[in-house]
C-alpha cells in the first residue's frame, strides 16, 4: 500500500489483514448482529457494482441521508469503489430549502436515503430535478416510480459483477489519492452552507497519523454516537476503527432522533464499548446520568465517593504530572477505591469496558476531565476542522495535558500568526495556521472562498484562536474563534467560548448558554435552561410552590441569575475570568439551540449568527432598565 493510498486500497489491505474480525455490529429485531470485514468487503462491492449498473460514473455525485448504520458505511464505501463522490447529509436537516440547496449544489444524480428521511426528499422532488434514483435502504414500505430498494441495488449488482468481470475492480483502482472523496457541507459558525472538499488522501493521511496517536487492540469495539455525515466520525471513527483491525457498533435509530437518544443507554449497557467519540454536551449527559444514579445512595456512601473522586484527583493534577515519588504511598488507597467505587460505576454506566474518550468539536471543562481521569476513563481531548478533514491535534494515553488539544498530527506542520499574518513566538495567543496532506482540496464551487482561507503557500487560516505550549511547541490549545470574539464598549476583545462551557459544564440547571457584546455597555448571557432540573431544584426548596406557577418561576430565574453570576467576586468561580467580561444581563430562551432550528451544527457547534438573528429583540430589551433585571415578563415567559 502508497503512503497516501486512496480509501479503496485502504480498506482492502484492512480486510486482507483482519478479513475475520468483526468490524460492525449492529441491532436489527431486537437482535445484534456482527458483520466481518470480509462480508463487509463483499457487500461493499456488491453496492458499488449496483450504483455502476444504473449509470454512476467515475466523478458523480451520490447524496447520503441517513441515519447511522451499517448499511451507511456500506454504502459510502460502495459509491468509492464505483468511483464516486459521497455527499453526506445530516439526518438531523429539517429545512426543505437547506436540503433542496445541498443535493442541487453538488449535482447529486443519485441519492440514498433511509424510510426515515424518505418523506423529507419526497417533499423536495420537484425542487431536485438533477436526480435520477432514489435508492432506499428500507423495503418495508411501498415506493414511488422513481425509488429503488438497496436489496435490488445488491441484485443488481451481483449481475453486473457476473456480466462484466473486472470492471468494479478496473474502476476502483482507477481512482487517485487527490480525487475528491466526499463534499461535506458545514456552516461552520456562520449561516453560508460551504461544501468542503476533501479527498481519498486527505482522509487516509489523516487517518494513518491519527493511529499513531490513538491505540487500541483489534478486539476492541468503538461505540459511534455522532452522526455519520461529518468527518469526526469517518476519521476518528469508521477509518480509525478499520485501521486496527477492531469493530464499530451504532445506536439503534429507531422511528426518529427522539427514540435514538432514548436508545443510548441502553445500547452502551448492550455493546459495552471500550472507546467512545464525545462532544462536551454528550459527556455532561452521561455525568448527568451518573450523578442521578448516585442521589439512591446513603449520604455517607456518597461522601466516600466524593473523597475517592477528590483523592484521584489530588494524585492526577494535570495528568501529564500526575503521581510521582511524593505520591507513591497513594498507590494502595487508590486501588482500593477503585475496587470499591470506580469499578462498580464504570459497570454501570458504560458496561465496564470503556478505556477512554475521543474529544472533539470544542474544548471541555477541566473539571470535567478530571472526574473522568478519577474515574479511570480519561478524555482525550482533541482539536481539528472539516476543512482539515478533521483531526489536527490530540491527546493520548501518552500524553495527556489537561487544557490543551494534545500534540499536532505528524502529518502536519503549525504556527500562530497575528492579524498581519506574522508568526508569532511559542506561548503567544493569536490565530491557529495549519499545512499538510490533509488539508481539504477548497471548497466546492466557491474559489473565493477558498482563497480565504488557504493561503498561496498551502496553510489553512483555520480562524480559531490558539498557541503552542510553552513546554512542547508540539502541543496545541485552542482558546476560541476569532469570529466569536465579543468587543466589549472599551474596544477590548475577548473570547466568550471558555465562559460559555464553564457555565454549562458546573451549572446543572444551563443545558446552553452563549455570550453577545457588540461594543455595548455589558455583556449578555442568553441562556437555555435545564427546565426539569429547576422544576426539581423548586419541589425541594419550595415544596409548598406549584412548579408551573408564577412564584415558582421566579425562585428559577433567581437560581439561573445565581448561577450564571458563579464567576463573580465572592462565589464559587471567582478568579477564573476577569469580571469586566463576565455578564450582566440574562436572556432566559425557550428552546434550545438544535440542527433542527438550525442554531447548531453537525459537531453541536452553536452557529451564533442565526442566534443572534433570532433574538435580537430579546438582546435589546435586556439593555433597558427592566430587561437587565432577570425577573422579567419575557424571561417568565420562557419558563
């Protein structure tokens, strides 16, 4: 195999060296089923000789829109052994417009789609007319004229593979490391959809130096929770498990994205995975779910569980650092609580399995890996961009440095410019510029956009704010965007991101909060709050109130005002931001941010243009007199 091989001759020599592993495992009828490389292979095959049979060409388009599953997997390899272009779609897409805009924009022929996204393409038909064939991974259901079943697609396959011996082969190999693989589009931070084009090398390269961070054995199994659609989950996810020969479960989608969350836990007792992909907002819900297990126990079995988490903690510092010779008398109390505690709750809340995480999306709360670490499940915390296909940094059980994104792939090359673009000295914060193979090849159909950002020389402007470390120029930290930036009414910059997540990561009554200042006299928090968990904190502080009354939202919002003011003198997170920057005023809103609304995107990123937009009347108002004060009608309202 080259040192840039394309996916199909990554995956072959995959299977020729683990053709009896099991590589996905999947719930079908209540049951799960086990799929070996080997099959996969065939299958793969099978569906890329049916894609070639009904005319894909060398090049073409293929819409994928689904959600996670074997047969997504599948598919995507089978459009690469046909030669073909992935455009994956997020299931999570409710616009008509935003989907209508995606599959026209990549001159999709071909779509394939599950019988749970069905009805969103028949909505947009007539708005597609670029598209041939409808290829839908469920039969259970009658089909329109131009609709096809993927077991027919297998059928048609198995003839074209015996009329016409060679040909998948001959245009498998026909591909090259720098023909496009996939176009993702992402939104970034900003409302323009931008498809980002990445190709077979982009994604092997990056995938080969991301093994050599992250070890695992071949008998392991990765658990994917995040949507297939972004390449976090092709990288650090299916291409990474492939490449260690080890096996990929799925969570069970069920009839929609509501009964696939209510899926997770019990798929996660059922699969026991050793490793799991994670954003910040996925490890606070399973520390939630820990936390709520705990509340059953014995005040006294809840404080030895409070000091063994603090015990490993002391003995942990910042991971990297952890232990030494001052500290080796701990080593026997530290076993002892992890049999007596850490074992029994990694038992039940992962299955007892888990090794550790894979971080990505954005930077998590210090404390939170730190519970985790004690806990004996580390995060590795990583940092990269579609636009780099993704992975650029990450920590590992080698190295693992607590506020930074580890140590830059060996695939790549990094610096730190100021705004005129000079490179800045090692420990000076200023804009993350990034080189090397798998940096995507521009954006589709949109040159200027891509003279934005990959400059003349090949480094990517990645607009995220960083440095290197000061003890290992190697290491990354990210500290925020540059777009997110808030200009406070003295003309100071700062970066909201860290207060943001600290908020949402200490406080269990925030699920989102995000920070607007336009050079306006304070800052603005608007915040989504955790409407059960007040609901709770009011029935056992003010059992005597109505939950749904008015007195009681008041005791809420008196809450939220005391939790988004933890960081100020006096409280709780005093010291760990400067005062001026923290906010003044609190926008209580009514419903989260999601990719449904559109005020999230695909890596759970807030797209803070389209929030902003939303409620800018909401923002105003909290600059009168009366919106500054948290107990007002239209916060009240919110509740």
């Amino acid at each position: 195999m080259s040192e840039k091989p394309t996916i199909v001759e990554f995956f072959e020599d995959c299977v020729e060296k683990f053709e009896k592993n099991v590589f996905l495992k999947e719930k079908t009828g209540g049951v799960w089923t086990e799929t070996s490389y080997a099959k996969a292979r065939n299958d793969a095959r099978r569906i890329g000789a049916g894609l070639m049979s009904i005319g894909v060409q060398k090049g073409d388009k293929v819409t994928m829109f689904s959600e996670g599953r074997n047969l997504w997997i599948l598919c995507e390899l089978g459009i690469f052994y046909a030669g073909g272009v992935n455009v994956p779609i997020s299931f999570k897409i409710e616009e008509e417009d935003d989907l209508a805009f995606k599959i026209n924009h990549s001159e999709s022929r071909f779509v394939i789609v599950s019988r749970a996204q069905l009805s969103k393409i028949r909505a947009v038909k007539e708005r597609i007319p670029a598209v041939e064939k409808i290829i839908v991974l469920d039969a259970d259901m009658p089909l329109e004229e131009d609709e096809m079943p993927v077991s027919y697609l297998f059928a048609l396959g198995d003839m074209y593979i015996g009329k016409h011996p060679g040909s998948l082969e001959n245009r498998a190999y026909s591909i090259e490391p720098d023909d496009y693989a996939t176009i993702s589009y992402t939104s970034g931070t900003t409302s323009d959809p931008k498809g980002v084009l990445l190709t077979h090398g982009n994604y092997t390269v990056d995938t080969v130096s991301t093994r050599n961070s992250v070890f695992f054995d071949p008998t392991d199994t990765m658990l994917i929770i995040l949507p297939l659609d972004h390449c976090f989950a092709h990288v650090a996810g299916m291409y990474l498990v492939m490449s260690r020969g080890a096996s990929l479960a799925t969570v069970p989608f069920g009839k929609s994205s509501r009964e696939m969350l209510r899926n997770i836990p019990a798929t996660i007792r059922e699969v026991r995975p050793h490793i799991m992909l994670v954003v910040p907002a996925l490890l606070k819900n399973f520390k939630k779910g820990i936390d709520t297990s705990l509340k059953d126990k014995s005040k006294l079995a809840r404080g030895f569980i409070s000091y063994a988490v603090s015990f490993a903690e002391y003995y942990n510092k910042d991971l990297y650092n952890r232990g030494g010779l001052a500290k080796i008398w701990m080593l026997p109390f530290l076993w002892l609580h992890d049999r007596l505690v850490f074992r029994k709750l990694r038992q039940k809340a992962f299955g007892g399995r888990m090794k550790y995480f894979i971080g990505g999306a954005a930077m998590f709360d210090t404390d939170m890996q730190k519970f985790y670490a004690a806990m004996g499940i580390p995060v590795y915390q990583g940092y990269g961009l579609s636009e780099a296909t993704p992975v650029v940094s990450t920590n590992n059980a080698r190295q693992n440095i607590l506020g930074t994104c580890g140590h830059v792939l060996d695939c790549m090359e990094v610096k730190v410019c100021n705004e005129a673009g000079e490179t800045l000295p090692v420990g000076e914060v200023g804009e993350l510029v990034v080189r090397g193979d798998n940096v995507m090849a521009g954006y589709w159909k949109n040159p200027s956009a891509t003279e934005k950002v990959i400059d003349k020389d090949g480094w990517l402007h990645t607009g995220d704010m960083g440095r290197q470390w000061p003890g290992d120029p190697g290491v990354i930290s990210v500290l925020g965007r540059f777009k997110s930036l808030l200009i406070g009414e003295d003309g100071e910059k700062y970066s909201p991101e860290t207060i943001e997540e600290t908020l949402v990561a200490k406080s269990p009554y925030i699920e989102q909060a995000l920070m607007v200042n336009n050079q306006r006299p304070y800052t603005i928090a608007l915040v989504c709050p955790d409407k059960k968990a007040l609901a709770e904190y009011v029935k056992g502080r003010f059992p005597k109130l109505d939950p749904s009354g008015y007195e009681a939202k008041i005791k809420m919002l008196e809450k939220l005002e005391e939790e988004v003011n933890m960081f100020r003198s006096g409280r709780s997170g005093e010291g760990l931001f400067p005062q001026k920057w923290l906010p003044a005023a609190v926008c209580v809103l009514p419903e989260g941010f999601t990719e449904q609304n559109g005020m999230l995107n695909a890596t759970a990123k807030i797209v803070r243009g389209k929030v902003e937009k939303a409620y800018a009347d909401k923002m105003e108002y909290a600059y009168t007199t009366e919106g500054k004060n948290i107990v007002n009608s239209k916060n009240l309202n919110s509740l």
